[in-house]
C-alpha cells in the first residue's frame, strides 16, 4: 500500500528536489505540495495525506505552531520536520508539538525513504545530524519578557528603532531600553549576534 506524501516548503527547488527524489518510489503517492501554512491547511480540508514533510520556516507562520494545529485537526497524519538548521532547540519544539521526526535539507534518497517507513511504524525518526544536536548539553535560554520577545522579533525583521516604537505604540526610549536588556541578558555586544545567537537557541 503506497504512503500518501506531502510537502510544505516555499522553497521549489527543495520541493522540487525531494519529488525527484520520491515520485517513481513504488512505495510513495506523490500527492503535491503548499509553500505556505494557510495552503496547507486549504489543501488538508480535502485530502490527508500519511506523512507531511513540513519545512520549520514558513512565510505566513512557524512550521512549528502549523505542526500543532494539523496534529490537533488531523491526528493521522504525522509530520516530519524539514529543515536547514540543526539547533537542538528547534527540533525539540517541532516534537513538543506533535512531529514523528526531523529531517535536514541535504537527507538522501535513502534516510527520506527510512523515515517515512518509520514514522509510519509508528517510531520516531531523526537525521544523524538532528541526532547528535539532540544529545549535545542544551545551551542556557535566557529570560526575556514577552515585550522583549517582540522587540526581538522586529530586529530580526530589520526594523529600525523608530519604527519598532510606531509597531508597538512604544516611546523610543522604551525600544532602547529593551534592546539595551536583549544585549545584556544575551552576553552580546551587536544585533548582528543577538540575531545570530536568538536563532540557533530558537527563540526566532
């Protein structure tokens, strides 16, 4: 019986990389592919696939949090993560909600076929890369306030602080102050690496 597959990336050289990849595959019904959540979820109102291969970046919303909300609408299909990045972080918030495994961008033909068998067994399935980042030591998450998490946010967007303080309806001394605190709580001297460092602990 072939397993149903589908894929959510807005990337078309990835999708169309991993179709090459699956669609002569005996064992795989090729069934299409969404490069944002919201069609995703049009999509899933008609058809369910077995296993989504779900990119963790996504340009409407987090594959994270889009995840979520198919496990809790389509509670048959399983979700594999597909991704670049390796942050231990990362990977374990797409399980946390509700993925079967994690795959990164450069997976063979080989390990895309295994996880797939896998999850579908029932068991969870990492690439080796994912593997290791989840055995090393978790790197300390420092405490920011749900403010800061949008002040941080709109840096990594490239917003300037003026127009971060119009976004939140803030005084431009409030913006400083908070992004003063990011540095501080993050032990880093420029955006450039409290961007750098947000992104590989998960917090963007």
């Amino acid at each position: 019986m072939k397993a149903g597959i589908f894929i959510v990336d807005d990337h078309y050289m990835v999708i169309e990389g991993i179709r090459s990849l699956l669609q002569n595959e005996k064992t795989i019904d090729w069934m299409g592919h969404a490069t944002n959540a919201a069609s995703c979820l049009a999509f899933l109102k008609q058809h369910q696939p077995d296993v989504i291969l779900m990119d963790v970046n996504l340009p409407d919303r987090s594959g994270t949090d889009l995840c979520k909300e198919v496990r809790q609408l389509y509670p048959s299909v399983l979700v594999l993560g597909l991704s670049t990045f390796n942050q231990q972080t990362i990977i374990q918030n797409m399980m946390a909600n509700g993925a079967s495994g994690y795959l990164l961008k450069n997976a063979t033909k080989e390990e895309l076929l295994e996880a797939i068998s896998e999850v579908l067994k029932g068991k969870n399935y990492f690439s080796f890369e994912a593997a290791v980042a989840l055995r090393e030591p978790q790197e300390k998450h420092p405490l920011i306030t749900r403010r800061e998490k949008e002040v941080l946010q709109l840096i990594a967007e490239g917003l300037t602080n003026a127009e971060i303080s119009e976004k939140l309806f803030i005084s431009m001394p409030t913006v400083n102050t908070h992004r003063k605190s990011l540095l501080e709580k993050f032990e880093v001297k420029n955006t450039a690496t409290l961007i750098g460092k947000a992104i590989k602990i998960g917090l963007l």
